[in-house]
C-alpha cells in the first residue's frame, strides 16, 4: 500500500480481463480516467472459466484483508460457453452451473465488506469467421458460437436482475455499432480499441446511475492532491497559479 489511501477497484475475470490493458483496452483507459481518483488493480487469468475462478476467489478476495475493495468487475462466460470436449476436459461449463457459479462469487463479493460494490460484465457476441481463422483457434480448435454467447450473456443478467446485481449488457452494447464484427475486435473474440470504447462507456454509465453512497463515479470522487499550491502552473497574469490535476485535455474522448 502507498498513501494517501484511494479507492479501489478490482477488475476480476478471464482474458477479456487480463488483456484489458492491451491494444488501448477499457482497463488501461479507466486507469487514466480514475488517475487521480481510485486505484485499479487487475486480476485478470486467460482461459480461465467460472469454475477455475471459484478455486481462488478466497485467494483473491480474501474476506480477513485488512482493505477491501470499493468496486469488482467480473467478467467470466466467454469461456464458459464454448463447446464442450469429448473428454470432459476443457473450459466447457453447462449453463445451469454457470449461473450457479457466478451467483456465488457474487454472494462472495457481497461479503467482503458493505462497502464493496459490484459489477458484472455479460458475455460479450463475438466474429465467429474472424475467430476461426485466428492463430489461437488454429492451434486449440475452440468451438464458440455467437449463439452460446447470447444465452449465457442473457443467464448473466438474469442472474444479477435476481440478486440485484449491477451489470453490463456487452452483448447488445457491442452490437448497437453497425460495424461492430469488424471494428470491435482483434481476434474475433477480444476486444480491439473500438470495442474497449463501449465497455468503458457502460461502466461509466452504470457507474454514474448507481445510487450508491458515495458515489463511485470519477466525476463524483475527490481528486487526489488538488488542493492550490503556489508550485502549480502559473497564470497568464503571472500573478497566481493554476491547479491542472482535473486536466482531461491528453485524452481523445472526453468520458462522462
């Protein structure tokens, strides 16, 4: 820990996750926007499925920690739902499960602490042409359909619409972008930058939505160190100083 204390932020999930700051993913640009505001941290492990990520949510979240986060999201379905194996190896998990697995991160995540919120993010539609001429699917043979996407992305919301759960809807954010199969991908399965753009604008916007007190919103959280100094930028008038620590000038989109 180094002070002073910020919120934090926990970005828990499967690829989708630890890739998030890759290709100007929506983990790197919510670390700019919160820059000053909350501390993000990731915890994100590819290929990694609902089942894998119930073996170490006690690891991860700890419930004894002596800080507990502010906020989780939680992205795990994607693997989930590809194909299953003739082995009964694989990231295959059936739908019932799933939604059983997620309600108990949940209930774990809601545990820790009454200040801590979450998020879940649903499945995400994916290129299905794109991804089967990618270079992973041509090493490991992944079965994923766009199909399977829907119905665990619609299981997700159902189970966050029952335990009062904020959420993302990626599988119709993503596909309200006319072009979204080609821009809003790299693989076909990860999102590219264009892609990223959506998610962190759903965030924010369940973020700035929520009635959450305090709020958890960056326009809402105090920004670190924006007291007036005299070694601050100073004026035009060469007479006073300006404090620039809430300057958004370097970012492209101006976020809400």
């Amino acid at each position: 820990m180094v002070g002073p204390g910020r919120p934090l932020f926990v970005l828990f999930g499967s690829s989708i996750v630890q890739y998030s700051f890759s290709n100007g993913g929506w983990g790197s640009t919510l670390s700019d926007i919160y820059s000053r505001k909350a501390d993000i941290l990731l915890r994100g492990y590819s290929g990694w499925n609902s089942r894998r990520a119930l073996q170490v949510i006690d690891q991860v979240f700890p419930k004894d920690a002596p800080v507990q986060p502010d906020l989780v999201v939680v992205y795990f379905g994607g693997n989930d739902s590809m194909g299953c194996h003739a082995s009964g190896l694989g990231p295959h998990v059936p739908l019932p499960e799933y939604i059983e697995n997620m309600r108990k991160i949940a209930s774990h995540l809601k545990s820790l602490s009454e200040k801590t919120r979450v998020i879940f993010l649903s499945c995400p539609p994916l290129n299905e042409e794109k991804h089967q001429q990618s270079t992973i699917n041509a090493i490991y043979r992944l079965v994923r359909t766009n199909e399977a996407c829907r119905r665990y992305s619609e299981a997700c919301i159902g189970l966050c619409k029952e335990m009062d759960l904020k959420f993302v809807d990626l599988f119709t954010a993503i596909q309200k972008r006319d072009d979204w199969s080609t821009a809003c991908f790299t693989d076909g399965v990860h999102f590219s930058s264009e892609g990223s753009k959506i998610v962190v604008r759903e965030i924010l916007k369940v973020l700035k939505e929520a009635e959450w007190i305090p709020s958890l919103h960056w326009k809402s959280l105090q920004t670190e160190f924006a007291e007036d100094s005299p070694y601050d930028v100073v004026a035009a008038n060469g007479k006073s100083t300006i404090n620039i620590s809430g300057l958004t000038l370097h970012q492209d989109i101006q976020w809400d």
